[in-house]
C-alpha cells in the first residue's frame, strides 16, 4: 500500500517538475523573444537621457543635465577603485555567473530577520541588465527579462568587460553616470588619482545615491564610506594601517569655505574638498530656459529632469527672441557704457504666454535675471494704473484738471522742468507725463480705489499708501509691469505669465499641459479709454520715439507709457500692441544715477528698433484694437477732436479723444475768450 502511494507521489512529483520547467522554459522563451539583440542593447545603452526644451515652433532652444557620463577604460580605474566597489556590491564578481545565489540568500535572511529591506543582492551583472530596461518596477516579467539578460551577458562578455561597463553606467546621484564623471563632480580628479578614502566614498554612493551623496549628508557618506572600509579590511583588500589612515581621512564641503580660500593650501593626504555640483547647459536662450527649469523642478524630481528625456514644450518664439538678444545687446548706449544693465520681457496678451524675454545684457545661465528678480523702482510707467482708476471713478479723457503746484506737508513734488499748464485734460496729462495732476488724481480718488484696480490686474504690484505713489514710487519687475499693461492691449483681463505648454517623458506620454488663466477683471469701454490715452502717448507724448513705422512705411498700432525716476537711477518704457506686450528698463545695478536721460529718450527708442526688427523680418504682424473699433461701431464710444487743455470742440491744435456716448463734448472752445471779463458778458 505505502509503496503504491510512495510511487504515486513520486510520479505527481516528476510530473510537477516536468511541468514546471516546461512551463518555465516557455515563461523565458516567451520573454526572451521581447528582448532585442542583445550586443546592440548592451552597446547602445545611455542610461543619462537628456531634457529637451522646445519653443512654440518646435524648435529645440535648450538641453539641459547635470554633468555628463563620460567614460573610463578599465585600466585606467586604479585597483583599490576596483576593490573597494568589489568588498561592499558584488565580493563573489569573479566567481559567480551573473547571479550570486550565497549573496542572495544572505540577503533574504537578513532583510526578514530586519523586517525590511536593508540590504539588495543584485550582482554587478544585474544592475547592468537592469538599468538597460531602464525600469526598476517590481513586475514579474521585469524580473523574468533581468535574469535571462543576465545571464546573456555573462555568457557575451569577459568579467573585465562586464566591470567596465557597470563602472560607467552606474548612477551616483545628481546626473553623474560612471566613475569618472562622478570623480570629476566630486573630487575633480580623474580615477587614477582617487586615493582610498575617495575610493571607498564612491563606492558607498549607488546603493542609495541619493543620501549617501556627500553634498547632501555629510555625516551619512562618512558612515556609508566607513562601512565600505571595514568590508576592504575584513575580506584582506587593504591593511589595517591603510584601514585607519583612511578613517582618519577629512572630507569638506566647498560650500562651507570662504570665497578666497587657497585650495592650494589643501593637504591631499588627509583632506578631500567636495565640490558644488557643475551644470552643463546648452541653452540657446538662458533667460528663459533658466526660469523654465526651475518650474519642472517644483514639478519633478531632479533623476527624471536631467537624465529623464523630458520634451519640454514652450511659449518662446525663437525667431523673436533672437531679434531680442541682436536688438538688445548691440543697442548703442548698452554697448558703450559696460555698466548699464537692463532687461526686457515680451508677452503675448490673450494667454499669458512668454513670447521672449531677457534677462539682461549678455545673459549667461545662472546669472541674476532681471526680468522676472529685479525689483526697480517704475516712476510714471505707473502712473496709466493711476489714470485708469480716475476713468473708473467716472472721469473722462476729457476731464479737466488744474495742473498747479501744492505742497503736501513736507513733501513738494513737481513737474519735470517746473512748467504748469493751469488746466489740462486727463489726455494731455498722460500725454506730457505731467506729475501734478497724476498726484491731484490720486488725491480725490483715495488710496483704496487705486489698489482695488491694481489688484484686478493681478501684477503683484502694492503702491503704497500716500501720494508718492502716483507718480511710481513702488518697485516691480519687467515681468509685473508686463502682466499689468496687459489688460490694456486685451481689453481687460488679467493674464498669468505661462513658460511650459506641455511636458511629456521619452515615450511621449503627457504628464503636463498647461492651463492658461485668464479673467475678466475690466470693462472693456473703461480699458479702451485708457489704452487711447496711451495710444496718443506714443503720437504727440512723451512715448513719441517709441512710434514703430515699417520698412514700407505704415504706422503700427501701438501704445505705451514712459517711465523715469528720481535721478534717472532706472528709466522704462511699457509698450503694447493688439497682441504683445513689451516691457524694458535700463539702469545701473547698483542703482546709482544714470544724469540727464528719460525713458523717451534712452529706453522708447530700443522698444522701437525691436519691434520694426520683429516686423520687418515677417515673425510678427500687429493688428487693431479689435476691441476698441467693435466699441466705437456699436456706438458704446465715440471719437471726437477736442482742445488737449480745455475739452472742448476744437479744431486747431485738437488731439483725438474717445469718449463714452453719454459723456460727448458739445461745446466749442471758441465759446470762450481767455479771461473771466469775456466770460462773464459774452
């Protein structure tokens, strides 16, 4: 009876083995066939993928990672490098094929007596498999592929070949692929030169790059650095005396020595200095793209920015902002004066979208970019913001207002030039920049209608609270005032600056896209007085050489506002058409005084040179104000010739006012005489 059972299950069992291994040889059969050639995967594989940055065109404007993986022959990796990766990932390299069934079971019994995983068991054949897949998911099949490549390798390659090729594939964190582009990082030497207590510190690193980085944790690197030491001296690598040698080796953070520091002073025996991390950027464009690699870092982790092959689509127009960068670094007075600074930011007004932009002259990446960091003051740029609030309170361009000196208190502003006009309308206030009646607009209006207009342009700019403020005594960026100004070209909403469209991985998965916001925060009769307003700036104001003629001869339509503060220290121009809004300043960093120059004269001109530029060369076709004309035929506002000082009907010396249907001039000029006699008994 027993014997019959006993053969039984002797037979289940044969069976059961016959049957598992057909089933597993057809497991790997299967997934052996969705493996690619073998050579050419090990051979072609890059595991550092770099992010590409488009701009709305489709053009490439920047690959951006963190040092490249450059390579290392395998007798040029100095022993005690070798026996140091040796004593801590893989002690039985030499003597296993691939898999390392000792360190395998090692590993299991220590990760379940620990309760979790502390320690891995792939061989040096292994990760190389494994990062060729690029996937470190914990899917079946991925296991399945990553032992028969494996064992693939082993049987294609030399031991010597396949250590040579983990030590340059091998990820230390911070974009650095490979031994000697880690050592270059870190240490700035080449692997020949790597002492032990170097050695021992890289080779504690790809367990877990990003902890055991010694830029990010010190203190964790030493520990990690001195676990791969006692493994060197327990399995015979190296002696006891080089063991404590090595313990007692300092390591310091470049970050934590003074600027002047002599690092020719350092002992190379018993100190190391670990280096700040080098970045290699191809941009084409840096002020943009330095702004746009920020916004992925607070969206993405950095392995998969700089070694994740993102395609990263923009709002940049290439061609414009090439026709930026020639306008504005060739520009006569940047040229000539070394000191002067600037920057210069364009937005498309619909969608917030950032068309070009720079970030001052020359602009490098990393450096200090003053159109989106760059708090400067903005003088009479502001004072439209002004103006708008008047015409919401009920004024019209119209308006008269007494341009004549006050005094408030202890401060006595007044015009440039000390010239008052007595009366003069809103239009030809905003024409001649005149400061006494911006100051006497604020007065009547008060300081919280003022913030509740700047607030629905939502600019981030705060005036504060007095009367400085209407004539600009608040600081914003080029990009501030640029989102502010772009209600006027759009006839009243309120746009949010957007860099990235669109980002999607290698595979062209989408993980970003882009939602513009966009909100109705204006009436559009109120904004469209304004913009007229600004638009006879740029006609018979002081924005008159910003006026744009093409090289066939057309006058664009266009608007703007100049801008200079006390001393000249920073001088604007804001300036927009139906579609883009342009925004520069120029000035000393240091914001010291420039002399006797105005946003007219020095800035309006270089706004002028780059839209004719943008024009000319066929990347832009400016419109109308749609929105004004569709106004103007529905019979919302009317245009009328009027007298700038009196508002008026008049016919010599008249300037063009828009006016709401129940605020139209009916009166003519010539009514009166100059003085009150006339008046009185005409």
């Amino acid at each position: 009876m027993w014997k019959k059972i006993l053969k039984i299950a002797a037979c289940i069992i044969v069976a059961g083995g016959i049957t598992g291994a057909v089933a597993a040889a057809l497991i790997v059969n299967h997934y052996k066939k969705e493996i690619p050639n073998i050579t050419e995967l090990v051979e072609s594989y890059t595991p550092s993928i770099p992010t590409q940055i488009f701009d709305r065109n489709g053009k490439v404007i920047d690959i951006i990672y963190k040092e490249s993986r450059v390579p290392v022959k395998f007798e040029n990796v100095p022993q005690v490098v070798k026996d140091a990766f040796l004593a801590i990932e893989d002690r039985r390299f030499y003597s296993h094929y691939g898999i390392d069934p000792i360190g395998l079971v090692r590993a299991v019994f220590i990760n379940m007596s620990s309760g979790r995983a502390r320690q891995g068991a792939s061989s040096f054949t292994q990760q190389l498999a494994r990062n060729a897949f690029l996937s470190h998911d914990k899917k079946l099949s991925r296991k399945v592929k990553e032992a028969i490549l494996t064992l693939e390798i082993e049987k294609r390659y030399t031991k010597d070949e396949i250590f040579e090729k983990y030590l340059n594939e091998i990820y230390f964190g911070e974009g650095d692929y490979g031994i000697r582009s880690a050592s270059q990082s870190l240490f700035k030497k080449e692997p020949k030169n790597l002492n032990l207590a170097e050695s021992a510190m890289l080779a504690g690193m790809p367990n877990r790059p990003g902890a055991f980085n010694p830029r990010r944790n010190l203190r964790l690197s030493l520990g990690r650095t001195q676990i791969v030491l006692g493994q060197m001296l327990k399995y015979d690598k190296i002696s006891k005396e080089e063991y404590e040698k090595a313990m007692s080796h300092k390591f310091i953070l470049e970050e934590n020595l003074p600027k002047d520091y002599d690092f020719s002073k350092v002992d190379k025996d018993t100190t190391t200095i670990v280096y700040k991390k080098g970045f290699v950027n191809k941009s084409k464009v840096p002020s943009f793209t330095d702004t746009v690699q920020e916004l992925l870092a607070k969206n993405f982790d950095e392995e998969t920015i700089y070694n994740g092959g993102l395609k990263v689509y923009t709002t940049l127009d290439f061609d414009i902002q090439n026709a930026a960068e020639e306008v504005f670094n060739n520009y006569e007075p940047l040229v000539k004066d070394k000191e002067l600074q600037g920057a210069m930011v364009t937005l498309n007004s619909s969608n917030g979208h950032v068309i070009s932009i720079i970030g001052g002259k020359h602009f490098q990446p990393g450096n200090f970019n003053r159109a989106v960091d760059a708090k400067r003051q903005i003088g009479s740029a502001f004072k439209p913001f002004v103006y708008l609030s008047a015409i919401i309170d009920g004024k019209s361009e119209n308006t008269i207002v007494e341009d004549s000196r006050v005094v408030f208190g202890t401060w006595a502003p007044k015009n440039v030039g000390t010239l008052y006009r007595k009366n003069a309308t809103l239009l030809e206030g905003l024409d001649k920049s005149v400061n006494m009646i911006s100051i006497k607009l604020l007065r009547d209006l008060g300081h919280e209608k003022l913030v509740d207009t700047v607030k629905k342009t939502k600019a981030n700019l705060n005036p504060p609270n007095d009367l400085t403020a209407s004539l600009g005594s608040l600081v914003g960026t080029p990009m501030e005032l640029a989102k502010g100004y772009a209600v006027f070209s759009n006839g009243g909403y309120a746009v949010e600056p957007v860099f990235l469209l669109e980002v999607r991985d290698k595979n062209d998965n989408t993980l970003y896209k882009a939602t513009p916001i966009i909100e109705k925060t204006f009436d559009s009769e109120d904004i469209a007085l304004m913009t007229n307003l600004l638009i006879s700036s740029t006609k018979t104001g002081t924005s008159r050489s910003a006026q744009v003629k093409t090289k066939h001869g057309k006058t664009i339509e266009q608007a703007g506002k100049t801008g200079t503060t006390n001393d000249a220290r920073t001088v604007w121009y804001a300036g927009f058409t139906p579609e883009l809004v342009t925004t520069i300043y120029l000035g000393y960093d240091d914001n010291s005084k420039m002399g006797n120059t105005t946003g007219g004269a020095l800035v309006a001109p270089l706004w002028k040179n780059f839209y004719k530029k943008i024009i000319d060369e066929g990347y832009y076709t400016p419109s109308r104000f749609e929105y004004i004309d569709n106004l103007v035929a529905n019979g919302k506002l009317y245009y009328q010739n009027l007298d700038p000082f009196s508002g008026l009907i008049s016919g010599k010396g008249s300037k063009k006012f828009l006016l709401k249907n129940n605020k139209i001039q009916l009166e003519h000029s010539d009514k009166y005489n100059k003085n009150l006699k006339d008046i009185m008994y005409r």
